[in-house]
C-alpha cells in the first residue's frame, strides 16, 4: 500500500471531535474539480499508531468535500460506523471513496464514550493493505 503526502487527511492527528489537520485538493489532477470516485477505485484507509483508548472509546469518520477550501457549506459523501479499537487491532480501516466529490476533500471526527487517548493516520490509495503484519515470536 502506498501513501505519499498530499494524498493525506491526517498524519499521527490526535483522535478528537474535529477535522482533519490537511485538506486535499483536487484540482493539480486536471483544470476543473475532477470526481475521483468513478473510474479505478480510491479508498480511504484509516490506522491509529497510538491506539484509541479510554472509556467505550469511538471515533466515526465522515467524508466531506465542498467546492470551496473553507468548507463554508460541506457535503458528507459517507460517513464510518462508529470505530472501537478492535476494529483498528485487524488492519487498517478500509472505506472506499464514493463518487460526487467537488474539488476538495476533508475528514471530520466525532469522538464516542471517553477518549483519553491515540492518534490517527488517514489517506486515500488506490491499494489498500488488508492484512496486518505480526512481528515474529521465534528465532532461525
């Protein structure tokens, strides 16, 4: 799976009721606003480096885009399931994008329960890694 940085939402951001630390511009890929959900795939792919923790701890994640970079009138193109951190624990959270988007891209954060701590790391690939890797418990 690759990710490169202006394809992310949030590097390490710490989880709380907000939005995402960068907005993605979609314009650099063509002259006008450009729907990159039709076509090849994009998905949006959620990890949390420092694990959600706290008290019933959740975080759900909508997708917004609006055709302004102030998001002055935004438009949820989906929106997660409330995320536990088992869900995290797996692998990587894997959303695909929706088509309808406008020219820009954000994500917006509503915490659940307590939340006393962990971060979150989101971007869009046209890869997504669906497997976790576990480091090996035995020596050769």
């Amino acid at each position: 799976m690759f990710l490169d940085a202006k394809n992310e939402f949030s590097t390490a951001q710490t989880i709380a009721t907000a939005v995402s630390t960068n907005v993605i511009d979609l314009t650099p890929l063509k002259a006008a606003a450009r729907d990159v959900g039709v076509g090849q795939p994009v998905y949006l792919v959620l990890t949390t480096p420092t694990t959600l923790a706290g008290t019933s701890p959740t975080v759900t994640v909508a997708i917004q885009t609006d055709d302004n970079a102030a998001f002055s009138s935004p438009a949820v193109l989906a929106t997660s399931a409330a995320l536990i951190p088992a869900a995290f624990a797996a692998g990587p959270v894997v959303i695909p994008l929706p088509s309808g988007a406008e020219k820009y891209l954000r994500l917006s954060y509503t915490t659940g329960g307590t939340v006393s701590a962990g971060t979150i790391t989101a971007g869009l690939t046209l890869d997504p890694q669906r497997w976790k890797s576990y480091p090996r418990n035995y020596t050769v």
